[in-house]
C-alpha cells in the first residue's frame, strides 16, 4: 500500500506586494504535490490593499486561507501562520518567491526517515539586473559558506526557503518577535533550534 505524502502547511507573510505575491501564489498552483497533501496561508501584515481579492481569486485552485494582522514585522507574520496551520509539517516561503514545481516533493523526500530536522533549499535571484537583489545574493551565498561548509551539519538558513515539523517549531516557540524587520530573527532561530538539539540540513 502506497505512503500517503506527508501534510504541509505553506506560509508566506506579505506587505504591500500583491503584484509579487500573486506570482507566487501563481507558481504554488503550479506544485507537483497532491493538492489535498497542501494548504497555503498567506498572513497579510497591515498592506495599505488588502490582498482579499487576489487570494480569493486561487481559491478554486489550491486551499488557500488568508489572515491579517497589524503592522508586526515578519517574524511575528510567520507565527501567525504557524498558529492556524494544520499540517505536519511547515514549509516558509516568502512573497517574492517563485518556488519551483517540485519544492514540496523534494522537502517530502529529505524528511523521510529523517524527522527531527530543519531543511533548507537553494535560492536564486531572478532579478540579476537589480543591484539591490544581486547583493542580497552575494551575502546570503557568503553566509551559507561561512555557517554551512558541511551541509548536513548546518548552522543558517534564511526564512523564504525553510521547512521542519511543526511540532518542533511550536516547541521552541517559534520566531523572535522583537524583530520588527526581516533581519536577525532567522539567525537568532537557528541558533535556537540548534541549541534545543535539533539538526539543520
């Protein structure tokens, strides 16, 4: 008898970006998973839009729910999404991300047999003409050499390419919510997670 895949929950904070997150939410449709194996939350953290419409619009295409919160930053957005999230296991993205088809099969494929862990998958910057985006590149390749020369034994991962049991996540109480910015709080939850005495790949 065939495995059931396990459940995600898909959690992507956004801030004013609807034309960004709709092409993400685009590229989630398009996932190379059982769509009954999925659910998407999108934490809308105080746009001056509300993305309701566009969300709704995705609605007949994957279970999709969006929740709203004021203005708290990311890391706070993240955890409110872990809250209502019902899957085994969390999966974080962010809203200019365009995760490719198999993104879910291959997070599926490296937590089998291998629970206790957070995983982390390569970035790429679609934007090579930004300057902005090339140098967001440039140091988060730098700090992948510098904390993850062993990628089994690894020390940092960014948040919009990050996945691990949600039980384990809830039991280390999730993100720092004092960082107002998308700066810090990811470094300060691996070292977190590490010291809890669960491993990062």
């Amino acid at each position: 008898m065939k495995q059931e895949q396990p459940f995600f929950s898909i959690i992507i904070p956004t801030l004013n970006r609807s034309a960004q997150l709709a092409t993400c939410l685009q590229s989630l449709a398009c996932l190379d998973y059982p769509p009954d194996r999925f659910e998407v939350i999108v934490v809308d953290d105080g746009s001056k839009t509300h993305p309701e419409t566009l969300v709704a619009s995705f609605c007949n295409r994957i279970d999709i729910v969006l929740t709203s919160q004021s203005h708290g930053g990311p890391a706070m957005a993240r955890n409110t999404g872990a809250q209502k999230a019902k899957g085994e296991f969390l999966a974080f993205a962010d809203d200019d991300c365009i995760p490719t088809a198999t993104w879910l099969q291959a997070l599926s494929a490296r937590f089998t047999g291998t629970r206790n862990v957070m995983i982390g998958g390569k970035t790429l910057n679609a934007l090579p003409i930004n300057l902005y985006s090339t140098a967001t590149q440039l140091l988060i390749d730098y700090l992948y050499q510098c904390y993850n020369p062993y990628p089994d034994d690894a020390h940092f991962l960014t948040t919009n390419n990050l996945a691990m049991p949600a039980d384990l996540f809830r039991s280390v109480y999730g993100f720092d919510t004092t960082f107002p910015l998308a700066a810090g709080e990811d470094r300060e939850f691996c070292e977190r997670w590490l010291q809890h005495g669960y491993r990062i790949t």
